[in-house]
C-alpha cells in the first residue's frame, strides 16, 4: 500500500480549494440582438460585496452598484419595449470575477465590484461609462507625521510595511511606489476594509484604498491617517462585461442618459451620506472640474468626523461610567437589604429555637407535675381506708406471727 506523504495531501487540499475559490457558477445569458428579437432576455451580474458599492444589509443585496444595475432593467422595458431578467451571481471572492468575465463567451455577462477603468483592462473587457469618480488615497498609520512633500515620505518608505488588496489599481500604484524602493514589503489583505484595519492597527504601515471606502471606515472609527501626497485618479468606476457582448447599445444608452446620471447622485448620497458625497465628488473629480476649495472642505469634513468620534467615545465613556456607578450603588443597596433580611431572619430563627426551648421545658414541668399529682392521689387514697380493716389485717398477721 502507497502511503502519502502529509504535505502532498496539503498541497492537493490547497490545489481544490483553490479551484473552488477561483471558479464563479455558470450563468446562461442572451445576446442583445436575441433580446430585442424574442422582446425578453435575460442577463446576469457577478459581484463581490464590498460597502458601499454592494454589499448584503440585514440579509439583502444593496449598494450604490446594485441599485444603479437593477435601475438599467426599467430603463430597456420604457426605452426598448423589452423585458429582461436580471440575475446577480456572488463570486464569493474579488480575483476569480475578473478572470470570468475575460474568459466567458456569454454576451449578456456584465460586472460590478468597484472596476476602475483602465488601458490595459480595455484590452480584455468592455466597459460601460463610468458613473462615479475615481481617486485612491494614500493612508499611513497615526504614529507617521503628515508629509508635505512626496520626497519625505518615499525617502522614509523603506522603513515602513505596504498593505494592500490583490488585482487591484491599488496594488498597482503600491507596485509603483516599490519601484522607487525595491526592498519595501507588501502584504495582501482580503478587501479595502481589512487593508485600512491592519494599517491601523500597527505602527509604520502603509497602502492605498478608495476614498469613498476610506471616509466610511474613518466615519466607523478606524484610526489611520491621509497623507496628502501620491494620490491617484483614473477615468472613472464602471461595470465591466464580455469582449464580445453585442450589449454597447443600451448600456452606452443608459449610463449616459440623464435619468442615470439622476440616480446615481441620489445612489451615492443615500449610501455615503448627502454632505460627505458631495466632497468626495468634488475632491475625485478630474483637475479642470475640481474647485480650489475642494481639498479644504475635505479636511476639513475630516476633522468633523474625528471629533465627532472623540465627542461620541466621551459621551460613551460617560454613559459606561454612569451605568458603572448605578450598578455599583445597586449592588450598596442589594448587599444592605440582603444583610438586614438575613439579621431579622436569623433573629426570628434564634426566637423560635427559644420559644421551643420553652416548650420543652414547660411539657417537661408538666410531666412532673403530672406524677407528683399521681403521687399525692395514691397517699391520698392509702389515707383513706377503713381503720377496722387495718386493725384486723394487723392482728391477723400478728397471729400469724405468734
């Protein structure tokens, strides 16, 4: 019998784990030209949750992504007279999304998980247009100073840790950043989230994330700091599909029409918060459109959301305190009631032990009394018989006797 070695068996485990995790199901969709045709078709949608874009809130899909798609559904029925079924697929993982919309030969397969638009992307799939700026921010670590210069900071780089999320436009412009320092170390995390929370929680640590992503997390109180230096911006966030999909038509149609363009502000407000989407438009936006202030208001809304943190974390320390002493003076107050209850059941206790002392000892006097009673009868009775009788038994003994 073959025996196998444990770490063939580890590596076939990780060979199939890898191969569940970087699969997505197979979806059957319909061409556009099909659709129009047959007046229905269906279509479907691989995602990744990630707040805001999409992601799951108490157990349904939401998002500024999902809600932005399902709105493209009404939009064929009242422009194209045609009826189409969306169906959304969870590809459980951000890399394997990519990959399988490159791949597929499916026509009416689209995706949506933050794409950035790029060149070298467009070599592999399609894009519809963007519908939301795109700017990554540089975040550190509180215990790093904010550097004014890109100079100070890259020349510090090979003393600090890069984190980041894999097969993303933030791992390239890491890449970028290792291309000046060589030796600078860069770990992968699982998203944008768990990037900002390993960064926060060391010191010296590094790594590039969304703003939109970043002002939810600091809002949520993650303690990491924005450098205003090496900030990117691309052409914009968009849903990718097929290479070969036949759909430009209604999907340039619908991304570019004012109705659109209506929802998605109002997407990005409802899911960012009305005052702070506004800011990160403003900031993300390409330099001609951007105003001079922007950067300002953006610090500024910063700061607000720090010391509201703080103002919140001392109201909450306050309220922990509040309740630390109501419950202290609780228990004062139970332990008090507890003794004086204990005091007068004990005493009652030490009561009733005497009072049946007492009894005992009164039955036991009475007892006494009782034969001494008995006792007083018997020479009472003897003191009363006849003389005679006594005076003739004694003689009769007495003759007896003689």
């Amino acid at each position: 019998m073959i025996k196998t070695k444990p770490y063939y068996l580890l590596m076939i485990c990780c060979f199939f784990l890898f191969a569940a995790t970087a699969q997505v199901p197979a979806v059957s969709t319909d061409s556009w030209e099909t659709t129009k045709k047959n007046k229905q078709g269906k279509i479907a949608v691989l995602w990744y949750a990630i707040e805001p874009f999409i992601y799951f809130n108490d157990g349904k899909i939401t998002g500024i992504e999902y809600e932005l798609m399902e709105g493209f559904i009404p939009f064929l029925k009242k422009n194209y007279g045609v009826d189409v079924s969306l169906q959304w697929v969870d590809a459980k993982a951000f890399e394997p999304i990519y990959p399988a919309v490159k791949e597929s030969k499916e026509k009416g397969l689209f995706a949506m998980s933050y794409y950035s638009v790029t060149e070298e992307r467009k070599q592999d799939v399609k894009f519809a247009p963007p519908y939301m700026p795109d700017l990554n921010i540089l975040v550190t670590s509180n215990n790093l100073p904010v550097y004014d210069t890109e100079e100070a900071f890259t020349g510090n780089m090979k003393k600090y840790s890069g984190y980041t999320m894999a097969h993303t436009t933030m791992e390239e412009d890491m890449m970028k950043l290792k291309q000046i320092t060589p030796s600078l170390q860069i770990s992968n995390r699982l998203d944008d989230y768990e990037v900002l929370n390993q960064i926060a929680s060391v010191n010296n640590a590094f790594g590039y994330v969304p703003l939109s992503i970043y002002v939810l997390a600091l809002q949520r109180g993650t303690k990491v700091k924005r450098q205003k230096i090496l900030a990117t911006r691309r052409p914009g966030l968009a849903a990718i599909y097929t290479k070969n999909s036949d759909w430009d038509e209604p999907v340039n149609a619908f991304f570019n029409s004012d109705d659109c363009k209506k929802l998605t502000e109002h997407l990005i407000r409802k899911h960012l918060g009305a005052e702070v989407a506004d800011i990160i438009l403003e900031v993300s936006g390409p330099d001609s459109s951007r105003k001079p202030t922007a950067d300002i208001e953006l610090l500024t809304k910063e700061r607000e959301i720090v010391t509201k943190r703080l103002i919140d974390t001392a109201l909450q320390y306050q309220r922990s305190q509040t309740i630390r002493n109501i419950t202290i003076v609780a228990v004062i107050i139970f332990i008090t009631i507890s003794v004086v209850l204990y005091s007068m059941f004990a005493g009652k206790r030490k009561l009733a032990n005497l009072l049946a002392q007492r009894n005992k000892e009164v039955t036991q006097q009475k007892q006494e009394i009782e034969k001494i009673n008995r006792q007083l009868q018997q020479k009472l009775a003897i003191s009363q018989l006849n003389p005679h009788l006594i005076f003739n038994s004694l003689t009769a003994i007495q003759h007896f006797v003689m």
